[in-house]
C-alpha cells in the first residue's frame, strides 16, 4: 500500500478518486503476477472439483473498493501463487448494506461447483443460510474478518478479536482526552454485522472502565464517506463540548475526520480510527487523527485461502485463529514492525 498526504487547503482526508483505485489494482496485481502460477478471475469459470489438480477457490469481501478488502485480496492471491495450481475468483458486491447481494453472490459460488468458499458475511444472521447451503453441498467454507451467527464448529474464522482491539480504542482514547469529564461519540458503520457488533460492546465496555468519559452520540455510518461526515456533523451540532470520537471502520474514520476539519476542530477533538487507508494513515502523521487500530487484512486473506487449499489438498482439519491487531502512532508508525503491517508484501507476507 501507498500512502500519501495532502497539501494546501484542500480536506486532508478525501475519497480516494476512482482513477487511482484503478491505479492502485491494477498495481497489486502487476506486482503479485511476479510471484507466479495463479490465474485470478473476477468471477466465471467453474472447476472440476478435482482435489488432486487445479483448484478453484471464490473469496468474496464485505464490498469491493475499500482499501482494507484491497489488501485482503492481497493476500489471498499471494497464498493462491504459493500454493501455486489455484485460481481465486474474487467476486464481492459494492456496498455492504447489499446483504441480499451477498446471499445471491454465494449461491452463484454454489452453482458454479467451486471447490471451496471464503468470505466475509455482511450479515451475520442472514449469510448463516448461505453457509449451511454451501456446506450442503460438498463445498467447505471459511470465513474472514466477520463470521456468521451461530458459525458453524466446522468453519473456522480468521479475524480480529474485535472486541478486545475496541476495549483498547477506549483507553487509547481516554489516555489522549487526558484527566478530567469528556463527552465522546461513536461512529459505527453497519448494524447487523458481527464486525461492527463487536466493536461497539468492545468500546462500550472499555468506556465502562472510564468514569470520565460520557458517551452522548451513536451514529452507524453504513460503511459510507458521506454518511460518516453528515452523522458526525449532527453529533458535532448536538454536543458543541464533544472532545473525543471513536470511528469504527474505514468509511467511518473518514467521514468523520472530514467533518470535524470542516467545523475548525481539528486538535480540538481527539479521533481514535479503525484500519489504515492511506487518507487515514496521512491524518494519523498530520495530528488529524491520534492513534489508529490497525488489522491484518493481508493476514485475514492469505489464511482464508492458504488453510483452504491445505484442507482440500492434505486434509488439514480448519480451525480459527486470530489474525491480530496492531495500534499505529505517530510515534511509531516509521518503525520496522509497524511497515510491514501498513505495506505488506508477496515477498515477505506478515502471516506467521
């Protein structure tokens, strides 16, 4: 991944503009072809199911276009060439309010005989059928970065422990606000996903631990730039004394951070970010943005297909694991540890 500022008096934090979405793609997948024998498809195709030969695996993320499920196909491609003899169709819908999509999305994957299915559920009650069709099916399934309600013994999830990371954006964000009563607000994104459950419980129970801090404004974002901006300009409106805000996905972080630039408060209210898209990255170095909770989507996409392919292959029994989180600073976030995290690498993956 890339990372760049921004200058003048242009908002720090933008949309990235669909040309340099392009850009970047069209970039990874330059840069991952060199690591050979994989065909990736959008879509199509079909496989034989024959274990002993080539493989046909569908991964499918929340939504296609954000940064974070740009670096989870990343990853899955690179573990697909390693295992080398795979082709991945990564297909996803565009928007994660698109639950129906998503079910329909997965159907199609049944259809088409995959020898196997890796995805993110947008909901995690209504993609439960989806799952248990699949596996009726004869085609084995694993999930990354949201599961199902209830998920399955037998389908393993390869995530972050997101209420745990959320616990901690609380103390992050009450050791920035510093002593003394502080109203903060909460920008979730979509309601419904397990995701998103569990980073509100986390930040709430972590807010538990902090008498100080006064939660007066809940918000979801739908996973929308706009929506983020717009709810946080509302809270901004309703509390003019909020001093802290924790934004709880990518969308939301940037949405939000516009909205408190356009109100003259930047430095004035503190904002604790989940992921770390190269905007969000930017606002962490300028001071916009204090700290980030940062995932390992890389890590999230090389499991999902690499366990896979064992588990087809070798007959490895699947079992979920954490794929980790790591809080970025300013302080820190020009160390050794940190870069491999925000610019992964085929060559070098951050996954052991």
């Amino acid at each position: 991944m890339r990372y760049s500022a921004t200058t003048g008096h242009r908002p720090l934090v933008r949309r990235l503009r669909g040309n340099a979405i392009l850009v970047t793609v069209a970039a990874v997948a330059l840069g991952l072809s060199g690591c050979g024998g994989v065909e990736v498809r959008d879509g199509g195709g079909g496989s034989t199911n024959d274990t002993s030969g080539p493989l046909t695996l569908a991964v499918a993320p929340k939504a296609v276009g954000h940064e974070f499920w740009n670096t989870v196909r990343a990853g899955a491609e690179c573990a697909a060439k390693r295992a080398g003899d795979v082709t991945v169709q990564w297909d996803g819908v565009t928007a994660e309010t698109d639950v129906e999509g998503q079910v329909n999305l997965i159907q199609n994957f049944i259809t088409r005989k995959v020898d196997g299915i890796v995805y993110a559920a947008t909901d995690s009650a209504a993609l439960a059928p989806a799952t248990e069709r699949a596996r009726g099916a004869g085609i084995p399934v694993a999930m990354i970065d949201s599961g199902t309600e209830a998920q399955p013994a037998d389908v393993p999830l390869y995530a972050t422990d997101n209420r745990a990371a959320a616990v901690e954006a609380a103390n992050l964000l009450a050791k920035e606000l510093g002593p003394g009563n502080h109203d903060v607000a909460l920008i979730e994104f979509q309601p419904g996903s397990q995701t998103n459950t569990q980073r509100v419980e986390g930040f709430k129970e972590g807010l538990g631990k902090h008498a100080a801090l006064k939660l007066v404004g809940q918000q979801p974002s739908r996973s929308d730039v706009n929506e983020a901006r717009r709810v946080t300009e509302n809270i901004l409106t309703a509390n003019p004394n909020l001093a802290g805000i924790f934004a709880a996905n990518e969308p939301s972080v940037l949405g939000a951070a516009q909205a408190v630039q356009a109100a003259g408060k930047t430095g004035k209210v503190v904002i604790i970010g989940w992921d770390a898209a190269p905007d969000e990255v930017a606002g962490l170095r300028s001071g916009q943005i204090s700290a980030l909770v940062v995932q390992n989507p890389f890590r999230m996409g090389y499991f999902g297909v690499d366990k896979m392919v064992r588990h087809i292959r070798d007959k490895a029994p699947l079992a979920s694991a954490d794929t980790g989180v790591t809080f970025v600073t300013k302080a820190n976030i020009d160390t050794a540890e940190i870069k491999a995290v925000l610019e992964p690498s085929c060559d070098n993956p951050p996954v052991d």
